[in-house]
C-alpha cells in the first residue's frame, strides 16, 4: 500500500457542535478539498451552517455514537475509491493544519495507524484529561505491548483497510480504545503525530462524554481486552508475522537461535528470562503464566522466553528456597522440620514467608538465568556472523 492524499477522505463527526464545525470545515478545505462531515443525529442544526461550504454532509437521523459514525464514513470512503480517511474532532479542539504531520508518517509507513498526540503543555486543559490519557495509555500498553502517548485523541489517521479487516463491534466513544487494541493485534503499526491543542474555558467547553454511562463502557470494554489479550487462541491478524518458534528449555542453544530470529537483542532476552524467574518465584499460586504474560507484554519483552524461564521455578526446589529464606530472615535459623503441622497448620505463615524469601530468591536466581541467556546469545550471535561472513 502506498499514501496518497488525492485518495484520503477528510473526515468531521459531528453531534451538536453548530458553533465550531463551519470553521473546522473551512480550515480543512484551506488544506484538502475532500472533506466530509457525518452528521450524528445532531439537534441544533449544525449540518445547516455548512451551506456553500463545498464540503460532502451525511446525516443520520438518530445519535449513533462516534464510532459509528466513522465507520459510516468508511464505507462512503471506499465507495469513492480512498485508501485512507483523517478523523478530527468538530468542536474546534484540534487545528487542521497539523494534519501535515500525520500525512508525513502515512508516506513513511502507509500501513499504520497515526494518532494525534495533543500537546498539553498549554492553557485550559482539564486535569480530567490528563488522567484519563495517562489511564488509557497504560491499558493499551498492558493489553497489546504497544506504547502511544496520547490514545484518546481523536485526530488521527485510519488506512482503510484496517478498519474493513478488523471486528469492531463498539459504536460510541469507546470504538478509538477498541481500533487501537484489535489493530495492534492485527499487527498493525501504531505511531504518533504531535499536534497542537485548543481547550477553551471551562465555561464555554461542550463535552458530550457522558461521565457515568461512557466510562461504564470503557470500563467493560478495556476489562473484555484485557482477559483476550491473555487468552491462549490467535488473534486476527491483518499483517501476517513469522510464528513464534518453538522453545525448549531441554534445547537452550537452539532455542535461543529461534528468539534471536525474532528481533529481539541478547539483552532483551536476557531480561525476559530474568523477568520470568523472577515471577515464576513469586508466591502467585495458579496464576504465575497470567502475570508472566501480563508484565511481559506491558514491557514488551519476549512472551514465549519469559514463560519458559518461570518454568523453572515449579515446586518443589525453587518454592522451598524461597520458603528457607523468608524463615531464616525471620527467624534467624532455617526450617528443619518439615511436617503437617509446618506445612499445614502454619500454611499461612509458609506464604509469608515464600514471598519474603523470593524477594531475595527471585531476582538471584533471575541474574544467574538472564545472565546465562545473555552469554548463551552473544556467542549465538557471533557464531552467526562468523557463519554469514
């Protein structure tokens, strides 16, 4: 695929905002002359301020939310031959102009999705706002491995055959976290664009964010993502990757030959094997592979690596170290007895105890094995270049 700006759509959902979207239309023809404002519904006429515009309106008779109305958009994209549609908001929060910024990653990475990230380094702007951005980011980091700085924004870039490969089923303001989330999946590229950002007074702001029923959706949705993205079945991908090689712990050099092909440096592998020594000594009784998973993906270290390290902590050796230790630093002996009234009647205590010992146990034994990988990739990696040479 590649980007052409006589094939992108302008794109201007648009729910009661009469007193900004004209001027957000205007600006946006200055730049492009397809320009098209989807009409959610609205009560207050604005669809009617944009008369002798030139701009292309679709209405629609009741609110359907945003998502829907860009995906609306969409599909009247792509019966007009585009490849690419621009989303901006139409209450004038946004300038148009910085959309030069997202065409210049879209002729650098066509294939991508390209969000705005606002500049909040200026006046007016709620601290509702940045919490929730600092909020949201996290979640999509956590649920995909992806980092964005700013993934509310809703000035961005869609290729449109992102939008038709994906199963979205979010019609209102939650649709932007959904896209970015099954996109990522998809194993498609996400990049940020800075743009400026306008936040007029709080007393001349509209906002249709509906604080109870539009975080309630959020809350559901960003729940849903996060248990599929630990889920052991495939997601849907648009762009195809190599499988994940199959790792070993009884085959450690031709294992770590197979990560190395992944794109992934001897240090970072290292630190995936540290990291999943380091959990699988935890105490997480059934859900060591959940949290593995979790902590690998927000840090974006290799899965299958960190898995199969933790696999090394299974009982009974590791548990029991960690057990002696967390007795000996609360005790000042080591536990010699072992019997039902130790292990048993003081289960609680042998917790306790595990998890203070694997705070020492742990992030030892996770030195020595990320340290091992380490080596073992560095020579793994000097043998292939001496091969290749």
């Amino acid at each position: 695929m590649t980007f052409d700006i006589d094939k992108t759509l302008i794109v201007i959902p648009l729910f009661n905002h009469a007193a900004t979207v004209r001027e957000v239309a205007q600006r946006a023809l200055a730049l492009h002359d397809r320009v098209l404002v989807v009409d959610d519904g609205s009560s207050d006429g604005g669809a009617d301020t944009l008369q002798g515009l030139g701009v292309q309106v679709l209405r629609e008779e009741t609110n359907k939310g945003k998502g829907a109305a860009i995906m609306i958009a969409a599909r009247e994209a792509a019966r007009m031959g585009m490849t690419h549609l621009v989303t901006i908001d139409a209450d004038g929060q946004h300038d148009p102009a910085d959309m030069q910024q997202i065409f210049k990653i879209l002729r650098e990475e066509p294939f991508s999705i390209v969000v705005g990230k606002r500049d909040f380094d200026t006046s007016n702007v709620p601290g509702s706002s940045r919490f929730g951005r600092k909020f949201s980011n996290f979640w999509l980091r956590l649920q995909t491995g992806r980092s964005l700085q700013d993934t509310q924004s809703g000035f961005r870039a869609y290729p449109l055959a992102v939008l038709e490969g994906l199963k979205l089923k979010e019609t209102r303001y939650s649709f932007e976290i959904e896209v970015l989330v099954k996109a990522a999946w998809a194993g498609v590229s996400l990049r940020d664009a800075d743009i400026s950002v306008y936040y007029p007074p709080a007393e001349k702001r509209v906002s249709h964010f509906d604080k109870v029923k539009d975080n309630l959706r959020l809350t559901l949705l960003n729940t849903h993502l996060t248990m599929r993205s630990i889920l052991p079945w495939p997601h849907r991908k648009i762009v195809h990757e190599e499988k994940s090689p199959k790792v070993s712990l009884f085959r450690p050099m031709e294992s770590i030959r197979c990560l190395l092909t992944e794109n992934t440096s001897p240090g970072r592998l290292a630190a995936a094997g540290a990291l999943g020594v380091i959990l699988g000594a935890a105490p997480l009784i059934a859900c060591h592979t959940i949290a593995v998973l979790f902590a690998a993906g927000f840090f974006r270290l290799n899965k299958v690596a960190a898995v199969s390290t933790s696999q090394l902590c299974m009982p009974p050796l590791v548990p029991a170290l960690c057990i002696e230790a967390g007795y000996f630093m609360r005790h000042g002996e080591f536990l010699t007895e072992v019997s039902w009234q130790t292990l048993g009647h003081q289960g609680f205590e042998r917790l306790y105890e595990w998890l203070i010992g694997s705070l020492l146990i742990g992030p030892l034994l996770g030195a020595l094995v990320g340290g091992g990988i380490y080596a073992t990739a560095m020579l793994v990696k000097k043998e292939k270049v001496v091969s290749d040479g």
